[in-house]
C-alpha cells in the first residue's frame, strides 16, 4: 500500500498502479499475473487510492485520516478477504482467523462461501467515510464453485458506489463469467536490475541468484531468504542431489523441495540440449544426464505434486526422492 511518504513498498508496482489509476472505467477490476510479484500489494493500493480523502491526481496521499485506517487495516469501507491460511501470513488476521488458531482447526485454503455472503452485505451498506465500498478478494481463485456464483450475481449487479478488485495468479481458474465482468490490470515480472536491488536492499545476499531460483519473483526469494535458504545452499544443491546426498534436505517443506528439484530437472534438461539454464547458475549444474531420464524424472515428480498435502513419511520420501534425483541426473554414457 502506498506509505505516509507516497511511495510504493514495491517500486516496480508504480507504473501499473498509476496506468490502473488512470484507465479503470467499471466497477471491478482482476489484478493477476506471476505469483511473488505483489498482485497482493497493487490491489491495497489501488483500494487505498479509491478511498483517499485528500488525493492529487489518482494516487493516494499516505497520509490523511483515510489512508492511515487503510495503514492500520481498520478502515470501515474496505473488507479484505483472504484464505484462513493467508490472512496471519499477510497481516490480516480477523476474529474467525484467531477462533480457528485456537480450536486448532486446520487453517482453510479456501474462501469460504460465508465470507463471500457477507462481503456481498457489506457492498450493500452505507460507506461510513463517503468515498464508497471496497470489497478485495485475494487470492479469487481459492473461491469454490458456490462462491463464485454468489460474488457473481453481484458483479452482474453491482450496489451503489462498491467496487471490487480480484487479485489472483491463475485467471484461467476463474469462472469465465467472472473474468469477464473485469477490468483486467494484468502484472508481468519485474525488472531483474530493480528486483535485484530490492532484494539487496532487504539484507539478501547474491540476490541475483535467489532471484533466479524463484523464477524472477523477488517476493517469492525473499520469503526464501527469511526462510533461511540462501544462494549457498541454493547453488550446492545440484551437485548435492546428483551425488544422492539427502543433507538437511528432510527439513525442507515437501511443495519447495519438489519445486527445487522441477526446476533443476527443467535446468538439466536445458544443458543437455545446449541450452541457458534458468534457475541455477551453469557452472552448478553437473554434467549433461540423458533427456529420456530426465523426462521420467520430470513426470515422477508432478506424480509426488500432486499429492504434496498427503502426510508422507518425510526422511522416507526425501530419501526416495533424492535417490531418483540421483538416477536421473547421472551423466549420460557417451
């Protein structure tokens, strides 16, 4: 969101804040594009700028009684909507939130049809402030089936002065009734040169690497960075899974080792057709392995993915996928 200074936390969301801003003719709008770029970040702010009371130009001030209700998530026109698994993570945590925390529920990855219900009642009151409505829904694509169809009847007919933002990284997973009832403010990755500062700018060291590693979402390395993987660990790790060394690797979230290795299977296979890599660097790519082992590999692997929530035996299936690692990545015989 934009600060008491009026910047932006995400230099590189400027420009398409201020082309949103500037081009928005309808009611709601889908913010979308590769996720760890900041759709997230551009929807508040686009929220904030709606609801500013002492605006110049389009963009919000950071600084009047509107934007520090926005600052302080308290504002009485503007309903966040998030998962129960992100609301903590993004600083959003409601009531329901912390009665789910301390039932010991499984926080729920889904928006729920009873939040879309009440954000539909909340766009039907009165704004508090006089700017209108602000219903954010990130990210949509968690919305069931029956959510969807109750956000859409109110998209078909919006009340009053609400408007509504849908950010999400995977449109295509969205009703096409929906997407078409939006004015889409598409994002695409950053500038690597301004993503790269950013990153160095927040303590990350070789952030170029870790940039790469996270397919240029510099949110994405810098939730890898205060996770604690670094580009030390990050560039041993080919080397490390071809000579079958399972290391420390049973401490890692199954999701970010399986994605850690589709990437390095996608990278070996580039080196064995005479290709660039793209999320590690050359010289820490071992030699090229055979395509046709690679592709099995790749194809274990999204087997495995699929079912990344099962509760696996973690050093078991560490251990097994490292050993498949290993295979597939043996040099091929000459």
């Amino acid at each position: 969101m934009v600060g008491p200074d009026g910047a932006l936390p995400l230099p590189w969301l400027a420009g398409p804040l201020a082309h949103a801003l500037r081009t928005q003719q309808g009611h709601a709008l889908l913010v979308h594009g590769p996720q760890g770029i900041g759709q997230f970040e551009l929807a508040l702010s686009l929220a904030q700028s709606w609801l500013c009371e002492q605006r110049t130009g389009d963009q919000a001030c950071g600084h009047c009684a509107s934007c520090h209700l926005v600052q302080a998530r308290s504002h009485p026109d503007l309903l966040v909507l998030l998962p129960e698994a992100l609301s903590e993570a993004l600083g959003w945590s409601t009531d329901d939130t912390a009665s789910d925390k301390a039932s010991k529920a499984k926080p729920s990855k889904e928006l729920k049809v009873e939040a879309i219900r009440a954000a539909v009642l909340f766009a039907q009151t009165t704004s508090a402030r006089g700017r209108g409505k602000v219903v954010l829904v990130h990210p949509a694509e968690r919305m069931n089936m029956i959510s969807s169809n109750t956000l859409l009847k109110t998209l078909e007919e919006p009340p009053g002065a609400a408007r509504f933002i849908l950010s999400c990284g995977a449109p295509q997973d969205l009703l096409p009734t929906i997407r078409s009832r939006c004015q889409a403010v598409p994002l695409a990755l950053p500038d690597a040169e301004v993503a790269r500062q950013w990153l160095a700018s927040h303590q990350v060291a070789q952030p170029e690497v870790l940039l790469a590693a996270a397919g240029g979402q510099p949110l994405e390395a810098l939730a890898w960075s205060k996770d604690g993987l670094d580009a030390v660990t990050w560039t041993r790790l080919p080397r490390q899974l071809a000579a079958g060394e399972a290391g420390t690797l049973a401490t890692w979230p199954l999701p970010r080792l399986l994605d850690a290795m589709h990437k390095l299977c996608h990278d070996a296979m580039c080196v064995a057709c005479d290709a660039p890599p793209r999320y590690y660097p050359p010289a820490a790519l071992p030699k090229a392995g055979s395509v046709a082992a690679l592709n099995a590999w790749s194809k274990e692997l999204g087997t495995v993915l699929r079912h990344a929530e099962h509760p696996w035996s973690g050093p078991l299936m560490v251990e097994s996928l490292v050993l498949k690692a290993r295979n597939a990545l043996a040099p091929r015989a000459n």
